[in-house]
C-alpha cells in the first residue's frame, strides 16, 4: 500500500478543500466572477501579511517575485546591503548582481541570525544605500532573522527594507506594516498550504517612491502595470486562475483559523521538534529557530542526506536534506503549512527508525515523548 | 440552474481528468516520482511542438516566456525585426524595447498575413539583425501567419526565428524543426487544455550561439541555468508541480488523438465557425484565418463588447469581444484545445439568439445549418 506523509520546507500538503476548488471547471479571468474572487483573495492577503498595502500576485515561483523586488526599485549601480545566512540570502545577491547593482554583503554563520546594529552602522557609513534585503526564515539553516529591529534601524533612513518570506508566511510572526517592511516576498507553496506557481510581492509608499525612478529594465515583473490594473482588480497578464482561485480557500482557511492562532500552532510544532531532536541527542543547527522548519546536525557517521533518503524510500516521509555545502551534514524536518501535531509525531517517529537503522545509538521513543509531551498542551 | 460555457482563445475548458490529475495530494519536486513525470512531460512536449529541441517550462504565464526568447538570446543594441499583426506581435516589440533591442517593426494590417518577400527584403538590408520575431496565431485579430515561408526566408542567414504559438500551438500546423523555427513560445490555457500559469520555450542548436553571446540582464527567466538543470530532469526554481502533473495527462491525451488529427479537428471547427457566421451575413475579419479563434465584425449599429455581453450575461456562453481599437467592432469564438463540434453548435447558436435579440435581421438557424453541413462530416 502507497500512503505518504509531506514534510517538507515547500511544497507543503494542501488541503483536500483547496485541492477540490482547483478541479472545478476552469472560468475566465477577465469576468465579473473572477475579478470578484481575485479582489477577495488580495483582502485576504493583506490579512496574512498584515499589511495596508497592496499586494501582487504573480504567475511564478517565489524567485520571480525576488527578482520583481530588485529591478522595480533599483537601477544600473544602486547600492544594497543584503543580508547572506543561506542559501537565499545569496539569491537576492545573485539577482542585484545580475542586474548590475553594488552588493554589500552582510555575512552571518550558518545558522545564526544577523545583528540588526550591523546594518545600522552600515546605513551610517553608507547613507547612498536604497535596499536592505533581508530573509525572514533563511530555509537552508531553519533560522529566523529578526525583522522587527531590523525595521527600527532602517524605518529613519532613506533605504527600504525587502523581506524574502517566502517559507516565514504565516509559520513566523511577520507584521509589516507594523515593524515598517517595505516590501514582502513570498510564495504560494509554504505556509499559504497551497500548490507552487504563485509569487506575491507587498509594496509601501516607500517603495512605491523607488519604483518611480527605477530604471532596470523589466516586462513580465513590471510593478506600475501590475498596481495599475490591481486597482481594478485586474492583473496584466493572464493569471494562474486556478491557483488563485485555490488561494482564496486556503486563505479563508487561514482567517477562520486567526492568524495569531496560525502562528501560535506553528510555534508549538517548532518547539516541539527542536525538543524531541535534543531529547534524542541532536544538535539543532539554529540558534535562531524558525517556526517554520527545524535543521539538526546529523550524528557522526551517518549523512543527512542517508537519513532523508531513508525516511523517503523506507516510510514514504518526505524531510529534507541541506542544500549546499549542508547537503550531508544536516536533514530538516518542516512544520509548516497543513500540519498539526500528528504530523510532528509522524516525523519524529520517521526519524527515530531511520537513526536507529543506521546505527545511531538511542533510546527507542525518546524523540517521541517529549514531542507528544510539548503537542499535548495544544 | 448555472451551466457556463468557455469559449474564449484562452483559458479554454480544461479535461476533467486532468482536473482530476491535479487534485491529487502534492508531491515534492526534488524526488525520483517528481523527475520520472517531469521527464515523460518533457517527451510529450516535444511532440506537439514537432521538434528535438529542448523545451523549458516556466512557471509563468505565456508573456514570460515571451521575455525569456528575448532577454537570453540579444544584447543591448541589437537589431531584431518584429511582425506586428495585432496586440501580441506589439508585445514582442514592447519587450525588445524594455531591453533596449533595436527594432525593424513590420506591420500588417489588421487581419493580414505577412509576406515572408517583406522578411526577406529586410534581411538582406539589414545582415546584422539578430532574430525575426512572428507570432503564428495572432489571437487578436484571429490571423493565421505563415511560418513556413518566412522560416524559408531565414533559414540561411544569421538571424533566428522566434515564434510565439501562445495560442496557435495545437490548433494550428506547427512543425518546429522541419520549418526551421528556432524557439517557439507557448502557454499552458489554449491549446494544451491546461488551467494559465505554465509557458514554455523550445530551443534550437542555431538559437543556442546567441543565448551563449546574449548580455541582457536576466535571472528567474536564466535559459541557461533552466538548459543545465533539464538535462537532469529538474528546474532551477520550485516548478508549479500540480501544473506540471496535469500537464502529462493533457499531452497524454493529444498524443493519443494524434497531432495530425488534433489539427483536423480543430480546421473542421473553424471552417465550421467561418462559413456559420458568413451564412448568417456576417463579414469575417481576417483574411488567413487560424485554426484556434474566428473573428467576425459585428454588424452595423451592434458592439461586439455588447454581443459577447449578452452571451455571458443571459446565457452563460463566455466568447470574446475585440482588444484594442476592436474592442467594440468584432466579437471572437475560440474553437480551441478540449473542444468538439457540438461546442460550436453552441456557440453559434448562443451568437444567433445575441444577434437576433441586439436587433440583427437575419433567419434563426442560418448559422447553425451551415455549422452542422460542414460538422456532419467529422
């Protein structure tokens, strides 16, 4: 019998209802039924990222809508200071860097989360700085920068703050508007329990000002398009009208739930896999945990990689590998999306077998007591 | 009770089991499963374009691959020709543009075929142009372009040809490689009888020396990167896997109809759709018409916006007005993608009650009689 369990920093599991609204038939998007749900869905939107300001939906992955970030704010020879712990800190370098834009890189150890004073002595001794390109869950370390002193040392100076929340949506608590974030990246896959193919980009009147005078040049990614025909309900080209439509569910879904509610759930799920790791004598990689995925450093002797490969090929559980120069040494296990305690239990339990098999020496159930110890409160 | 009908040159009416397809709980990409379907989808792909080359599939309406032919293959200061029949070859333009591509703008009237004589006049003139952009079906004004001959035209000299078949692909007579066209743009709505959000972009060897020379910026649209990683069945960026999986199933099922009968079916359904509308004394607008959309001036006194209105609004039918400065002159009737005949007995006949309610004179079932003379037959 074929029965699999996603675990996985994205795609995360989508919701039977989601998946239901998807397979109704397909209707046209320039109708009053369409723009209807778009202009619901963009409410609900705002919902999640807490935000005033309006968000774009575009037609492609998460990336699209960091490469939209760059090259609707910034020209030829502007200056950014992006902040590099990962893998995707490293891809808003590489998309400055293709477009021609002066790169201050911020580098922090795998796994730790930078310090916000870096970069306010960095505007300082930089006041021609337009961006600070930031990582809410850096997926490649499980690690959580912290956004909101982030947005104190930049909210006075003439620089915008870009947030990659792609895999932080809804998992980590992000208030944008609260904490000044001038523009949101993130992506349908992850906490928005949704398939792949939708990117969302927020943008603030501060960014907005920047948008004014960029030159990079663009098409597909052009912002002032798109937040011209947004006003009426419209997109510039033809969206991806089912995954908008399902976005609209899971998103309800979300509002039922509260997003504070949403947040809370994650946290507990976090904590209680970076517990039940310790508990069975791991290393968690972060000291600045995620809600929305954790990474342990895989026991002397055995790769992460043997262990994710394990999960997959022996239970039919999907956990991660690390990406990079991580790619053996540590495995991750996500939290995120679609889950709720059960889903903890399973990956830990998946966890504890493959270990055990592959030589790890431990108690049996360890990982799983204090897992179901922690999920019992909720 | 609501029953819609969409007969609109995109989205077109999805298959239920490919709707089904996608209802299935979502797979992660990075997995042998994901790969296998990726790889088959790839093959099949090939297929309906009629060529060997590789084909990337973005995650990205039909526009973005319209950008990528053109940011990987020229250089800023380069030198293209444009065919420009409507509002999708001004799209090619205005991306060459965006980019600072130098452009030889060709314009054909509204409903004309180029002359492939023109192309080559041009060439000659001009031997340093890089790539002739065309657009096999021009949907806006329903115009069929001949890519054959201008395929003739090119063959020998340095230039490429790019081709955007967003809507023509599987309609219309493309053979890729016997016609010598070096990329072909298509979109996952038309033809394909897939839900928007995926594009694609096949790549001659020809095509592959430019993008090897091409300097414009680019990164999430990157043919290179997109070129490396294909060869292991894999994408640089997290694919719309729920997209993808549907997509096997659609080319499944064109491939078991068979590309020649495909054509076939859709050339009996538009010559059906033309002769009904000349039967009931309409004019047709375009002179070469496609095989994916008819269009029809609408008579003297009536809007088409208010034709296509009515249908929507009193009977369900989705057809489509002009774009543009035809937004009020012509109505549009797809014969596109998961369609048979009895859809343009629909269609026609949701067009006679429209026309006959919006004051047209003419005889009930003039149109209709003559559809089904010419449907009888298939």
């Amino acid at each position: 019998m074929k029965k699999f369990y996603l675990l996985t920093p994205g795609p995360t599991p989508v919701p039977q209802d989601v998946l239901n609204e998807m397979a109704n038939p397909i209707i046209h998007h320039r109708t009053p039924n369409f723009k209807a749900i778009f202009k619901e869905t963009n409410e609900l939107l705002k919902y999640v990222f807490q935000t005033t300001n309006p968000i774009i939906t575009f037609a492609s992955s998460g990336t699209g809508a960091m490469e939209a970030s760059v090259v609707n704010t910034l020209s030829k020879g502007d200056k950014a200071i992006v902040i590099i712990g990962g893998k995707f800190g490293e891809r808003f370098m590489e998309i400055c860097k293709a477009y021609g834009v002066e790169v201050i890189e911020v580098k922090v150890n795998n796994g730790d989360a930078v310090d916000s004073l870096v970069i306010k002595d960095l505007l300082k001794k930089n006041s021609d700085v337009k961006a600070v390109f930031a990582t809410l869950c850096e997926t490649s370390t499980a690690t959580l920068t912290d956004i909101k002193s982030i947005g104190e040392v930049i909210r006075d100076t003439k620089a915008i703050l870009i947030v990659d929340a792609i895999s932080g949506l809804g998992a980590d608590v992000l208030k944008t508007d609260e904490w000044g974030v001038d523009m949101v990246v993130s992506g349908s896959q992850k906490g928005l329990m949704m398939p792949p193919g939708l990117a969302f980009l927020s943008v603030s009147k501060k960014a907005i000002e920047l948008v004014e005078k960029s030159t990079l040049p663009k098409y597909y990614f052009n912002l002032k398009k798109a937040l011209k025909t947004l006003e009426k309900d419209d997109t510039p080209w033809t969206p991806a009208v089912s995954l908008v439509i399902g976005l609209r569910k899971s998103l309800q879904m979300i509002k039922e739930e509260g997003i504070e509610n949403v947040y809370a759930r994650h946290a507990k799920m976090s904590e209680a896999t970076r517990e039940a790791c310790k508990a069975m004598g791991l290393t968690l990689l972060s000291s600045s945990p995620s809600n929305a995925v954790t990474a342990a450093w895989s026991p002397q002797g055995i790769s992460g990689k043997e262990i994710v490969k394990f999960c997959r090929d022996k239970h039919e559980v999907f956990i991660a590998a690390g990406q990079g120069e991580l790619e053996e040494k540590i495995f991750r296990v996500a939290h995120l999306g679609y889950m709720k305690k059960f889903d903890i239990i399973i990956a830990i339990s998946a966890v504890e077998i493959a270990l055990k098999t592959l030589g790890y020496k431990f108690q049996f159930g360890k990982g799983l007591a204090k897992a179901e110890e922690i999920l019992s409160t909720c």
